[in-house]
C-alpha cells in the first residue's frame, strides 16, 4: 500500500540535498573561485582612459559589459565573457567590440539591455557639432550591428538646440525602448527626458505625440539618471532638483504609459523627498527599485568633507513613505573615519526580496568593490560576507564600481574599472545562496504538470501567461539536465528524451522572478 506520509518525507529530505547541491557550499560573499583569477577579471581596452558602466547575464550564462574609451574616435566598447570569466570569442572573434559612431566625437555609453530574442541594445550619448545627442545602438548575438534597426544598427536623435545626456534605459514587456536623462531646454536650463522608439528603433508617437516627454522639476538644472518599467507598463524614473550649484531634492517621476505624469503617484505625478540630516543636500546618484509587491526603493548619497552617507528610502506604490522600512522608511549609513569612505551607485533586489547595494569603498587612495546586503525591512543582512559586507580590490589602484548583477545561481557579479596607468574594465564574482524558495509538495497556484509520473512527455500548464521564460530541469545531484528557454504563453510540453528513470527539480523563472519549482518523476 502506498505510504503518502514516507513518500513526502523522502521527497522532502531528497529536495532539501538537491538545494545543497544546486547552491554552493561557499560562504555568501565569499569571492567566487571559479571565476577568472581568484573571483575577479580585468580587461585592458584602451590606451587612455576606459570605463565600464553596465553590464547584463545572458541566459547562456555569458556576461556582457558595456562602456567606453577614449582615443581618437571615442569609441563605444562592448565585452562579452564565457561564464568562467574568459574572453568569449564567438562574439566578434575576440570577445570584444568597438563602435564608433562619428569620427573624432565625443561619445559614451552608459546602459545596455538584453532583448528577449538576445540582442543587445546599448544607448548612450554622442557629441555632434556643439551639441551632445542621444545615441542607440542594437547588436546581433555575435557582436554585428543589426542592419534591421534603422538600416545601421544606429538611432540617432537631437533635442532642441542645445546638449542632451542619456544614462538609463529599459525595455517594455511590448520590446518598446524607453531612455532617461536630462536635456537643455536653454543655456541656463535643463530638464528631465524621457524617450520611447518604436522596436525597429523610430520615435513612438503614441507616447506624448511625439515620443518625446520633456518635464521641468526645477527652475534651474534638473539631472535624471534611472528608470523602471513597472509590471503595469508605469514608467518610473528618478530625478534630482537643483535650486543652484550647491542645494538638490530627490525627485521621482511617474509617468503613464501614454507619457503623461501619473497623477496617482503623489498627486501630480512628481515626488519630491527632501531628507535634511542636517540640511546637507544628497547628490543626484539615485536608483530606483520597484519591489514584486510595487513598493519603490530609492538610493541616495552624499560627502561632508571627509564624511560619506548613503541613504535608502522605501515608498509605498502610492509615493507615500513605507515606515516599516528602516526607521521610518530612512537607512541612514555613515562613515565617519578620515582618509576612509563608502559610497553605493547601484542597487539590486535578490528573488528573496533582500536587497544589495553595490559601491566602492575608499581608503586614501585606493579603492575597494564593495556590496551590502540588507534584509527586506532594511537591517544589514549579517550573514553575508563579513558583518552584512562583501569587499575586494584589485591592487593599489582607483577603482570605481558602476553597476552589478545577480546570474540565474544568484551568484553576484559587480563590474566597473580600475585606474593604473592603462585603464581596464574589472569584473568580481561573489558566491550568494538564496533558500526557501524550494517548494516540496503541491503547490498547484504555481504550476500543474501532467501527467507526473511522466513516461515520454508532459504538459505544464501555468496559471499566469509568460512572456520569455526559462524552464531548468535539475537531478537529485544538482546538475542542470536541460534548459528551455523563450517561453510565451501558459502551456510547455516537455520530451522525455535522454533523461533516465528517476527524480527531478523542474523550475521556472521569468527573468529574475521564481515562478515556482516542482519534483517530477522519470519512468520506464
């Protein structure tokens, strides 16, 4: 007679093994060993000055980062990584790639996305006459330009008469493109942009008529620097206000998917947060986050003298502030030691809901990749690294971090680059375990497969549509036995195939949401 209770307990103690061995036994961190040289990778790409300033995690497993360099033609870098850190050499025979876009122009990338057909979008901003333009750019999987979008691979666009920055951008669920930065609207004046392109790269008119949605927060210089794209297609970007050179507030903006501002979000669309902590201004190096349940992470930080603050604020999805976060909605982080200083660019959310925040710390000269890892009510998270900190350096040299990213393991990878005669990009790979996000049992508001046990195939029916999804199919010893990737709709069939009799981890994922995992069983 079948045992419900047995079978249940042996499947839980045999899924328990299977977390241990998907996860790795290193402390959460710890510099991943497996990556290049002892966790860390550097690159030299240019002969002068080089930065890298984002980067994404194919689904492959391949790290693709993004930047610039300065020579002759300031040219648009692009660097793409085997998983283990070596140069991949299926993209454009060396791994690495240059564009320039005009000849003897100033120009940078700031942004790269991953398309989910796996190109590479990457925007930025171009000098062109006198003026600064935005710059857009779509690569193949192989590091070609891609000739379908706008016949060369490259959008470019000016605003107005004078100078234009752009340094984030996002892609919708529909594969429209929507980039944020600031523009000057006069000599004296700047203001916050926003601009959505069509996915074969032309301005979308359904957003503000033109694609174009220009706000002024301010009456003087207005610098923007983030975006998100909500799961209701809102679009969130974050802002600071300069009332002169020396006095900012903390500004987000809600905009529609129309382009117009979210009166909903504040009453007119526009969130000012003035933090005073002693009246001193925070800088404009903000980050937004909206969390699975819409709440909004913010990321500030500013320096009094030898004195560096960094600052976290949680909203609820409505602007107000969350107070069960930190007190009152605030973490306040302070360094107080001359000569010894910390300070956060980026911010990342682990499927967990614990949040990362990734910077550098700097002592006298030398510069250190630094992460902090808090807890979803924003306490330092104790268990990783060293007392909530994870930190690494690359030698006696300056080192600045500009973006980070957590790969389908979870495993961290923070990126940035080192200066020390010539300039390189740098890379560092943390270990990073995420539990509790094994299910055992049913857990049919997930997923539902049938049949289990499988002979030759099964369907997977799930109750909410995907839009690219991944499907990993793991055995008891933690080993990927096959991926499927690209998933649309609500209903997969998997193929037996060559997998033997036995048991299996089945998870879907949806970017780097864990729709669910369950047990299946492979029979003769």
């Amino acid at each position: 007679m079948f045992n419900s209770c047995a079978f249940k307990l042996v499947l839980m103690a045999t899924t328990i093994l299977l977390i241990s061995s998907i996860n790795s036994i290193a402390q959460d961190g710890s510099l991943d060993q497996t990556f290049g040289v002892g966790g860390k990778v550097t690159k030299r790409v240019a002969s002068y000055q080089a930065e890298a300033q984002s980067l994404v995690v194919q689904k492959d497993g391949k790290i693709v980062v993004v930047g610039y360099r300065e020579n002759l033609d300031n040219d648009i870098v692009i660097v793409r990584y085997n998983e283990n850190g070596s140069l991949d050499t299926t993209f454009d025979h060396d791994g690495i790639v240059t564009t320039t876009v005009f000849r003897y122009q100033y120009c940078k990338a700031y942004s790269i996305v991953l398309q989910t057909d796996g190109k590479l979008l990457v925007s930025g901003f171009s000098s062109f006459g006198n003026n600064l333009i935005i710059v857009l750019l779509r690569y193949n999987i192989n590091g070609s330009l891609d000739t379908s979008f706008n016949h060369s691979g490259i959008v470019t666009l000016a605003i107005g008469s004078y100078s234009t920055h752009i340094y984030s951008m996002a892609l919708q669920r529909d594969g429209k493109i929507v980039v944020t930065g600031d523009t000057h609207t006069s000599i004296n004046d700047m203001d916050v942009l926003v601009v959505r392109f069509n996915i074969d790269g032309t301005l979308d008119k359904s957003f503000d008529t033109d694609g174009i949605v220009i706000t002024d927060i301010g009456n003087f210089i207005d610098i923007c620097h983030s975006i998100v794209i909500q799961e209701d297609g809102k679009i969130l970007v974050a802002a600071n206000k300069f009332a002169d050179l020396n006095v900012s507030l903390i500004v987000m903006l809600r905009y529609n998917s129309n382009g117009s501002l979210d009166t909903t979000f504040d009453h007119d669309g526009m969130l000012n947060t003035n933090i005073g902590f002693g009246g001193i201004p925070w800088t404009p190096s903000n980050i937004t986050m909206v969390q699975n349940d819409q709440k909004i992470i913010l990321l500030g930080k500013r320096e009094i003298g030898n004195d560096a603050y960094n600052l976290l604020v949680r909203y609820n999805a409505n602007g107000s502030i969350d107070s069960t976060f930190g007190v009152d909605g605030y973490v306040v982080s302070a360094v107080r030691e001359t000569g010894y200083r910390e300070n956060f660019y980026a911010l990342n959310l682990q499927r967990d809901g614990k949040i990362l925040a990734v910077g550098r710390r700097i002592v006298d000269t030398i510069g250190f990749f630094l992460i902090i890892r808090y807890n979803k009510n924003g306490s330092i998270d104790e268990s990783f690294g060293e007392e909530g900190k994870a930190i690494t350096n690359f030698g006696n040299a300056y080192e600045l971090v500009r973006a980070a990213a957590i790969q389908n393991d979870d495993k961290i990878i923070l990126v940035g680059s080192i200066f020390e005669g010539n300039d390189h990009f740098a890379l560092a790979r943390f270990n990073n375990t995420i539990t509790g996000t094994i299910y055992v049992g049913d857990k049919d508001n997930m997923f539902n497969i049938f049949p289990n046990p499988i002979h030759t195939f099964a369907s997977i029916h799930i109750n909410s549509s995907l839009n690219s999804g991944t499907l990993c199919i793991y055995n008891m010893l933690g080993n990927k036995m096959r991926t499927i990737e690209h998933i649309f709709g609500q209903t997969i069939t998997i193929q037996r195939e060559q997998l033997a009799a036995g048991f299996y981890l089945i998870q879907l994922t949806e970017g780097a949401r864990v729709i669910g995992e369950k047990i299946i069983e492979i029979v003769d």
